[in-house]
C-alpha cells in the first residue's frame, strides 16, 4: 500500500514537473521573442533551460536533501533518453534539419563536456566542489558564445507578435517555475521512498524513473517544435538542455554537495557520450535526421534499456 501511495505521489510530481515546465517555456519563450532573439538561441538557452529545469529543481532538491546519488543517474540518463528517445522520436516523426553552428561547434562540446564529467568523476571519484567551479566557468563561457551568437545571427524573422500580454507572460513563466520546484520535491521524496521500499539503487531509480519523468517536457517540445516546422527549435532544445545538465545542474550540486562518482557510472556516462556522438556524426553530412537515424537511435535505446535491466 505504501508502495501505491509513493507512485501516486510520483505522478503527481511528473505532472507537475511536465505542466510547470510548458508554462515556463510558453512565457519565457514569449518574452524572449520580443527581443528578437533568434529560434536557435531560444532553443539553446530559453526553451533549454525551461525544460531541463525538471532536472535542476529534482537534483539540487536531492543535493539539500543528502541523496545525491540521483543526481549523476537523473543527468546521464536524462542526456541518453534527450537524443536517443526523444530526438530518434522527433527524427521518426519528420525530417529534422540542423544548423551548421550546431554541428560544428553545440554538438562536439556536448560530446567534450560529458567527457570532462567522466575525467573529473573517475579521477577522485567524486565531483568535488572545485569540479562545480569548473563547470561554472565553462557553462559562463558558453552563454558569452551564445550573446555572440545572438549579435551575429540577429536577422529578423517571420514571427507573428506574441498574444499575451507581459503581465500574462510573467504569470504564466513563475508559475510555471513554481509548480516545477514543487513538483521536483514531490518527486524526489517518493522515488526515494520507492527506491528504499524495493531495495533498489538511487543510481537505477536515476537513469530511469527520475530521467523519464525530467525528459517529458523535452519530449513535448521537441516532438512539438519539428511538427510545427521549428526544427532548429527542437534540436536546440536537446542540445542545450543536455548542455545545460552538465554545466548547470551538476555544477550547482557540486558546489552545493560533492557527488560520488562510483564505477558503476562509468558503463552509463559512456554510453551518453556514445549517444552525443551519434547525433554529431547522423548530422554531419547532410544537416539533417531523417526517418532511418531516427529508427537507428530508438533501437540503441531500446538495447541500452535491456543492458540497463540485465545489468
């Protein structure tokens, strides 16, 4: 019965996680737009900050709370679910085309900043809070590559102006952050509690239950943004939020409290730069993901799952 009342709980949290962060996105993405700044950068920045919020608010809650062994399994799994799951789910559904900035230069440091968690993590095996420094500083030396993206690529687009009023927007985005920290709360408490009940690891709990729960708003977006034509929106939203996992979210936990990084992380974290690395590679020739990558990402995901359970 316990075990009922805690998955209720978690659902409730996911909800609220899902819904806090489509508000956030709806409003930020609104406020942003009447700046002028570019779909890219608000995908890399805006609508990638908002959906990987789920993420930051359930793994910094863990930090405060002692249980940080979600945290490394909730990013990891969340940033193999982003592009394998989600992005092979968005590339089925329609074709995908991408930037040639983000082949050339989003894509390899998605591929070099998990590399950088993997050193640090197995180097003293733990994310000290000098680490989080670090992927302070890189994460502040990206956002200085996107202000520069933003003056170079700032050409006006075909945009119809926002319908909601500021006072509207502003609701709708802390609103939509409210219900997300809350969310994340409710969904720290009752996957632990799970966790405790069946005897199984926060690292497992992490890279499933917790990952899938976080990445529900990537999924919506994304699969939204490419049906809706916004492709360089979706792909932006994966990036950056897988970018904005790292740098932001482990970051801001090391520094709150040193993550143990275990071994048994390591089959994961590879596994995430494997999948960063397929992404790079399906996009390189033709700037795009049609139906056949799409196809291929959804069956390695399915057979990292399987590992995952046999493991």
């Amino acid at each position: 019965m316990e075990i009922f009342i805690q998955l209720v709980f978690l659902a409730a949290g996911f909800v609220l996680l899902m819904k806090g962060a489509d508000f956030f996105v709806e409003g930020a993405s609104m406020i942003a737009s009447k700046f002028g700044i570019p779909q890219i950068v608000i995908g890399l920045t805006i609508v990638a900050c908002g959906t990987s919020a789920p993420e930051a608010a359930v793994s910094i809650s863990a930090a405060f709370k002692g249980t940080v062994g979600i945290t490394i399994g909730n990013i990891v799994g969340s940033n193999i679910m982003n592009i394998l799951l989600i992005l092979g789910v968005t590339a089925a559904l329609t074709k995908v085309p991408i930037k040639e900035g983000t082949v050339k230069v989003e894509m390899p440091f998605v591929i070099g900043i998990t590399v950088l968690m993997l050193a640090l993590g197995m180097a003293g095996g733990y994310l000290s809070r000098f680490d989080g420094i670090i992927f302070w500083v890189v994460f502040l030396g990206f956002f200085g590559y996107l202000i520069y993206l933003t003056k170079k690529d700032n050409v006006p687009e075909e945009e119809a102006a926002p319908s909601m009023g500021v006072f509207k927007m502003l609701v709708y985005t802390t609103g939509g952050l409210a219900a997300i920290v809350f969310g994340s709360d409710v969904t720290v408490d009752a996957a632990t509690a799970i966790a405790k009940a069946l005897s199984v690891s926060d690292r497992i709990i992490g890279l499933t239950i917790v990952a899938f729960g976080t990445s529900l708003p990537e999924l919506v977006t994304s699969a939204t943004a490419a049906l809706k034509g916004k492709a360089d929106l979706a792909v932006g939203n994966i990036v950056g939020s897988n970018i904005f996992n790292i740098l932001f979210v482990v970051g801001t936990v090391a520094v709150i409290h040193p993550i143990s990084f275990s071994s048994s992380f390591l089959p994961d974290t590879l596994v995430a730069i494997a999948a960063a690395a397929i992404l790079w590679l399906s996009s390189i020739r033709d700037r795009e993901l049609a139906g056949k990558e799409g196809i291929f990402m959804l069956v390695c995901y399915a057979v990292y799952i399987v590992q995952l359970v046999l493991r």
